[in-house]
C-alpha cells in the first residue's frame, strides 16, 4: 500500500515539476499550474465516477470485478473488490448455518421457542406448531401467557423459578401430557423447551394404579391374618410350647405388612388425588398437642420429654388428615429413634417467609450422606434399627409429598451423635393471621 501511495505522490510531484517546467518555458506559469491542476481534478473526478457506477452495480447484482485503473485507484477499487467478496463469504457461511440450524431445529421432535424480554414469542420450530398450534406470522410477537392459558403455566412462568420442569396436557388435548422446561438466557430472553410425555406419563399413571390397587387389594387378606394371629396370641396358654414362638413373629410381621400396605396406600392416594379441595383452617396448637399426646402414648415406657411450643392463634389452612399424618410421622419418627428419657422438642415459628414446624431431638443423629436420600421410599439408615421399631421406610416419603400438596418441603438437619432436626416449611399464604 505505501509504495502505491508513494508512487503517487511521485507521480504528483513530477507532473506539479513539469508544470512549473512548462510554465517557465511558455512565460505563463499560473496559467500552465491552473490548466494541470484542472486536469488533474478531471481525471479524480472520472475515477470517483468509476467507482460510483462501480459500487451502484455491485448492490443490483451479484459482485461485478472492478473497473480497470492503476496506481491508487487500482489500489482502492481492488481492495475493496477484496473486502466485498470477504463480506459475501462470511454472509454465505452465515446463512448456510442458519440454515442448518434451522433445518436440524426443524427435524427435532422436542418444541423449541424463543421467547422475548416482554414475554413475546420470537421464534419457533414446526414442532412448536404441531404440539402447541403456534401459527406464524398470527402468533408472533404474542404473549405466550396468551396462547399457553392454564393458570398453573402462568404460575410457572412469572415465578421465574425453572428449576424443575411443568406438566402439563396440550392446549385443546387433554390425551397429550407436555413437558415445559424453561432456561434463561441473555437480557431477560428464555427458552423454551416442550416435549410429549404421554408414554412416560402413561407408564407412571400405570405405576400408580399398580401399587394402589395391589396395596387395595392386600389390604383385607393381611388384616385377617393379623387378626387371627392376635386372636392365637391372646389365647397363647392353650397352645402347644413350641408354637407360641413362631406366631409370636408371624404377629410380629403381619403387623409390619399391615403397616407397609397403609402407608403405601396414603402415599398412592397422596399420589394420585388432585390437590384435596376438603381444605379447612385447623388450629395448629391443638393438632399439635394430640400429636404429642400420641407419641407419649405409645412410647410411654421410654419416658422422653416432649416440650411444646407454638402460639396460641396461629392457624393453618390444609387438609387436617394429611398434616396430621405428616407432623405425626416426624414426632413418632423422633420418638422411635431417640433413646429412653431423651428430649424431643416440636416449635413452631412464623415469619415473613411463612411458617416453620420444627420437630428436634437429641437421638442418635443421622450420617449427612444419608439425609438427601431420606425421603425416597424403603430408604432406611439402618436396615436393623428401622425394623427393630417396626418402621415402613415410607414415613418420611409421606411426609415430603404431603408438605409439596400445602405448598412447603420438609428440611432435614442432623448430626450423628447429637440428635436430629425435621423442619416442615409452609408458604405464608397457609397461614392465618398474617404477620403484617
Ligand atoms: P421408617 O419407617 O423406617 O422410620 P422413614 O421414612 O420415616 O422410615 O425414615 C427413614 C429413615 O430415616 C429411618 O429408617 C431412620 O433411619 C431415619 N430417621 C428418621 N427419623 C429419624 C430421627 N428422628 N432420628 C434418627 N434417624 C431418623
């Protein structure tokens, strides 16, 4: 470029020398300067026309080679011929990824949306369409709080939280269930995700019904058996010696399927029931304190202290059965595992954030490798201490899903050796009065 650009200005300085030359021979310098300089203005202004036409084809049509020049100009138009024929290539390979993009997005049997700051739709695949009737152009730039109407998708989708996916039947189709899963990206942009989940669906429904109607169905013949086996056992000085021993454990163990079947037919029910409507506003001291007088009750022989803490006027909305089932399984749980004339503390807290149940003792604790693992059905610490006290490995199961249905989740702290804390957390929209 510097020898182009030095080469004119050789060039200038020559001519602008042979002007002066010329000048000094005719005796009329300015004159000769004047008629140079202009013609040396006609020639630029020839090669800024070139150009002109040059660039004004090139936007009609495809790139057209530059106009023939030398020195500068030679330099400037075909470096700008280069420049040009880059741009096109870059764009090229642009939309030949585009169109890559667009045709795998197309093929993909997962609906894909993008979805603006305003919660406009901004761009979707034909998945999105057959799952979800989205009609282009019709519904771009619409809410999608407009064409996806379920109150609960609503719910889902101004709380921002993501963190586990929505199902949902399609709009129009209740046969069809639909997968939302949402991620946020760029300024305040999402993404949408939707996949059909009617096989897996199905499968899971099927599950359900399997272990409900199965625990259904065990529930007489079991009950019978215990009965009869009692019935044996409160007549034992009529029987031979050596039978008392073996129907002493068949009570023993019927008793314990007994209780298997009972929890595994809540929690199918927990499962399966649509969030109960029979919701009443329960008084929470006083279900607290039948609780408690339960669980002194039934362990009577070990003798813990129970304290109780809650105010007086706090009340809960809900379903009675299903917190008295919850709160009760954390207090018995306390109490099965925390030895003789130990301590077990049930507290309640309101504040801004809701209302917390905590139910503390100071039993053997629990190893924390254990404590995200508690909740998921039959998990048990320890296989022996859990049967020795007649435990299901379902409590803790029932208590988790009865606490998601009231709009809370259960917290779990512990440390071995020095006992165990189960807090139960409610939203404060379940409590009455507010805290204002
Ligand atoms: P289980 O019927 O066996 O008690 P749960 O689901 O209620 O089943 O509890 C799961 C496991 O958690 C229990 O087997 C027990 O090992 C442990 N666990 C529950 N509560 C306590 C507690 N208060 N202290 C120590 N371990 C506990």
């Amino acid at each position: 470029m510097f020898s182009d650009w030095h080469s004119a200005l050789k060039r200038l300085a020559l001519i602008f020398l042979a002007l002066l030359l010329a000048g000094w021979l005719s005796g009329a310098p300015a004159l000769v300067l004047l008629i140079g300089t202009v013609c040396y203005l006609i020639y630029h202004l020839l090669q800024l026309g070139k150009l002109y036409s040059w660039l004004k084809d090139n936007e009609m049509s495809e790139p057209v080679p530059p106009p023939e020049s030398k020195g500068i100009w030679g330099y400037i138009f075909d470096g700008i011929y280069l420049l040009q024929r880059r741009e096109r290539e870059a764009l090229l390979e642009l939309r030949s990824i585009i169109d890559k993009a667009q045709e795998s997005t197309a093929a993909l049997e997962i609906a894909v949306i993008m979805i603006n700051s305003k919660s406009g739709l901004e761009w979707w695949n034909p998945a999105a369409t057959r799952l979800l009737g989205l009609q282009n152009p019709q519904d771009r730039k619409q809410a999608v709080t407009n064409l996806i109407r379920e109150p609960v998708f609503i719910e889902y989708f101004n709380k921002a939280n993501f963190s586990r996916p929505l199902n949902l039947s399609a709009p129009g189709d209740s046969s069809v269930m639909l997968e939302f899963q949402i991620t946020s990206f760029g300024e305040g942009e999402r993404l949408m995700l939707v996949r059909d989940v009617s096989q897996l669906h199905k499968l899971e429904m099927m599950r359900k019904d399997f272990v409900g109607n199965v625990s259904h169905e065990l529930r007489t013949p079991i009950t019978v058996i215990t009965g009869y086996l009692e019935t044996m056992m409160d007549d034992r000085n009529n029987l031979p010696q050596r039978w008392i021993r073996p129907i002493e454990q068949m009570a023993q163990q019927s008793r314990r399927m007994e209780n298997i079947i009972k929890d595994l037919l809540t929690l199918s029910q927990l499962e399966t029931r649509a969030t109960s409507k029979d919701q009443s506003t329960i008084q929470l001291l006083s279900l607290l304190r039948e609780i408690k007088n339960d669980a002194e009750q039934v362990f009577s022989e070990k003798q813990h202290r129970i304290t109780l803490n809650c105010a007086e006027h706090i009340q809960i909305k809900g379903n009675l059965n299903e917190l008295y089932s919850a709160v009760s399984n954390l207090v018995l749980n306390a109490a099965k595992y925390t030895p003789a004339q130990g301590h077990i503390a049930l507290d309640v807290i309101q504040n801004n954030n809701g209302l917390k149940i905590s139910v503390t003792d100071d039993g053997p604790g629990i190893e924390p490798q254990h404590i995200p693992r508690l909740t998921e059905r039959f998990y048990r610490v320890d296989e022996s201490r859990s049967s020795d006290t007649g435990g299901t490995g379902l409590g803790l199961a029932i208590v988790k899903h009865v606490l998601a249905r009231h709009g809370g989740k259960l917290e779990i702290r512990s440390e071995p050796g020095k006992g165990s804390e189960f807090i139960c957390h409610f939203p404060p929209e379940r409590v009455t009065p507010a805290l204002i």
